[in-house]
C-alpha cells in the first residue's frame, strides 16, 4: 500500500486566487465575504456571498471558453495551479521523463455543476419562450466537465470521472483520489472541487429553506459559526484541486512533499433528508482516524465543517467532543467558512487547502465574527484569533444533507 503524499494545490477562493492570499486572509480572520454582485440583489432576500473576485475567464481561456461553465472554469485554473505548484508539465506526454500519462487520473466533486449554464439556459426556455438552446448546454451543465477539461488539458489519461454528494463532494472526491494512489490504480491524481452556485435560482432555493444568514448590518460578519447568535451559512463559489501522489513517485521525481493524506473516512446517517445526526459524522471520523493508523490524541487541529446553522454546529461539537474524549480540551477546532463561506461541493477542498497551510504555517486559523461562543458548542473554537500551533494531524470534515459524511485525515510528512 502506497503512501500518499501532496506535493502541489491550486486555488480560487472569495479569499483569493492563489494560495498565499487565501492564507493571508483565513489566518488572519479577514472575511472574504460581501455584498452580492453576480445576481440582480433587488431579486433577493439575502444579499450576501462570498464571490470570486479578479478572476477575468478571458485572460485565462481563448475559443474554449464556450464550452465552459464557470465552475468548470474554477476548476481548470485551480488545476493549472496544482500542476505548476506540483513542478508537473502542463501537458503530459510519454517519454518526456516525467509521469506517464496513463497514470495520472482526475477526479472532482461538485455539488451543482454547470448551474449557471442550467439557470440561464431554462431562463432562456421558459421566460424569453426561445424554441431552442446553444448547443454547448449539455456539455456545459454536466457534472462531470470540469474532470473532463481538466483531463483533455493536462492529457492525464488514467480515471476520471465526478463525485456528487452535496456539501461532502470535494472531500468524497480526495479521499476516494487518495485510495486509488494508494492502491496502486495511479500514482497521480489530480483531485478537489469546484462549483460556482451563485444564480438567481439557487440563491432563491436556498432561500426557501430559511438556512441563509439574514441581511446585515457588516456582510462580511454575517457568517458566525459557533458563534451564539449565528443566524444562517452564507453561499460562495470557488474550487481546490490537489496533486495526490504516491511518495515513490514523489521521491522519484524529486518533488517537495507538503504532507501526507493519511486517512479517509465516509459514511451515511441513514436518517433524515436535512437534518445531521451525532452518530454519522462521529463515524466517519473514527474511520478516518483508523484509516490513517492516528489516535484522537495525535489530533491537533480540526477544520469543521460549522456552516454557522442553528442545528448543525451543536451536533457536530458533540460528534468531535465523543471522538476526542479526554483529549477535546487540547485540540483546536475553527471553522474557515467564516471568511471565505459556503463552496457547496467546493468547500472541503477548500478547506483542506486551509488545513495544509495551516499545518505548514503552525498556525490555527480562526473561526471570525464570533460574538460569544455557543455553550451548546464546547470546544476550543479558536475564536476570532488565529493560534500558533504545531500541527502533527488534523482532520477535516464535511458534511452534506443527505446525511452523507466525510472526513480526511492529514499528517506532517517525515
């Protein structure tokens, strides 16, 4: 069994658009979230999310760009990003002395897909009566284009398909990458999230569900997790991919190693549509943590999944004080959808790019705008200040409606 290692990520984010801004922010606390510029905010209830900012699809695609929803286009620059961070060719080619191209796969998560594409395409249909569609719709709404972009780009020939499971996509797409490096299926996969959910038709859903945090005084405090007062997540777009890797491929080609993915752990309430359970989340992090050979002690550091939700932040302090036990006081807990929102099936890479930084920097960042910790949620939180910290192992964790739960378990490399 292989270990697998990370040696290069890519990244676009409300917090930036590459990985020393993102840091600079979620380290510090500093909210990438703000007023809604995307959608006409009249149109809306809940005028705040967290946009990608500086990020022109122009300077960055030429005819190709037809064929690309914007989620597909996040996902493709952010593996642009992995490759060159990696030290990989942006083309893979036989003989040219770096990975064969057949061992190299894609794997993505996304929650929505080409949604912007969908939205405008079925405006077109039922508002403007059109008796026809751009023949690039489908292509542009499938799950599965950014995996497909992302393979056709780099000519990484190994497996390549999407994952779908809400709110866990991304982290369902890592650790599933992580098991097939290391079972030998691959000795690279390119793997992570992207989606881009911000339309009117989706901001209006979630809307109907009254999980969206209210209109604020200061948007960019309007996403409180764990915080007493928080009032509702708050929607953003972006996408994390990684360059999961075998360590003997790694060693071979003389690659700098961030860390190990060491464990992966997924599972299924098996009980409501929307509402989480304790015993889901518990599971799939002692799965994790047995997957990766750790022990709640060697924990030091934990990314939640903390949406700032009524429901979901009490249940899942609970579900990480029964996984730590005697351990819960000295392990660091902070949720970085604070500062850069909720990604959908983007956010669990997301939030492993902030948990490899903030292994890598020995600093927790903090969870933002919390007023007064929520007594139902007794956990060292990390609130509103960043902590130095050495990190040995962290986890983390997300969690979808569905009850559909993973967790990735990372680990200094030595």
């Amino acid at each position: 069994m292989e270990r697998v290692v990370i040696t290069g990520f890519g990244l676009l984010s409300p917090c930036g658009n590459s990985a020393q801004s993102f840091w600079e922010q979620v380290s510090q606390g500093i909210s990438g979230l703000g007023p809604v510029t995307r959608v006409d905010a009249s149109l809306l209830g809940n005028n705040v999310a967290g946009e990608v900012r500086g990020f022109n699809p122009d300077e960055h695609f030429g005819r190709q760009i037809d064929l690309l929803d914007r989620f597909a286009q996040l996902g493709l620059v952010a593996a642009r990003q992995a490759l060159a961070d990696a030290g990989l060719a942006t083309r893979l080619e036989e003989g040219n002395g770096g990975p064969a191209p057949h061992r190299v796969g894609v794997l993505t998560g996304t929650a929505l897909g080409g949604v912007e594409s969908e939205d405008a395409s079925f405006y077109q249909l039922y508002g403007k009566k059109s008796p026809r569609l751009h023949p690039f719709c489908i292509p542009r709404m499938m799950f599965n284009a950014a995996s497909a972009h992302i393979s056709m780009e780099s000519g990484a020939q190994g497996p390549c398909f999407a994952v779908s499971s809400a709110c866990a996509s991304a982290t369902h797409a890592l650790g599933e990458a992580m098991r097939m490096v290391r079972n030998g299926t691959a000795d690279i996969m390119l793997a992570g999230g992207a989606d881009a959910p911000l339309t009117l038709g989706v901001f209006k859903a979630w809307e109907a569900m009254r999980v969206l945090a209210p209109p604020e005084p200061s948007a960019q405090a309007a996403c409180r997790p764990f915080s007493v007062d928080r009032a509702g997540l708050v929607l953003s777009e972006g996408a994390a991919m990684f360059v999961l890797e075998s360590e003997r491929s790694a060693r071979r080609r003389g690659a700098r190693i961030y860390a190990e993915l060491a464990g992966y752990g997924a599972s299924a309430d098996a009980s409501h549509i929307t509402l989480p359970s304790q015993q889901g989340p518990l599971r799939a992090m002692q799965q994790a943590l047995l997957d990766a050979g750790l022990n709640p002690g060697d924990i030091d550091y934990i990314n939640a999944h903390g949406t700032a939700t009524r429901v979901n932040d009490p249940i899942e302090s609970a579900a990480i004080g029964s996984l730590l036990g005697e351990h819960a006081s000295t392990v660091a807990v902070s949720s970085t959808k604070s500062v850069h929102g909720h990604a959908m099936g983007a956010s669990g890479a997301l939030e492993l790019a902030a948990t490899l930084l903030a292994m890598q920097n020995n600093c927790v960042p903090p969870t933002a705008n919390v007023t007064e910790v929520d007594p139902e949620c007794n956990l060292d939180i990390t609130p509103n200040q960043p902590k130095a910290k050495t990190i040995r192992a962290a986890l983390s964790n997300s969690f979808a409606f569905g009850g559909l739960n993973a967790v990735v378990a990372l680990r200094q490399f030595k």
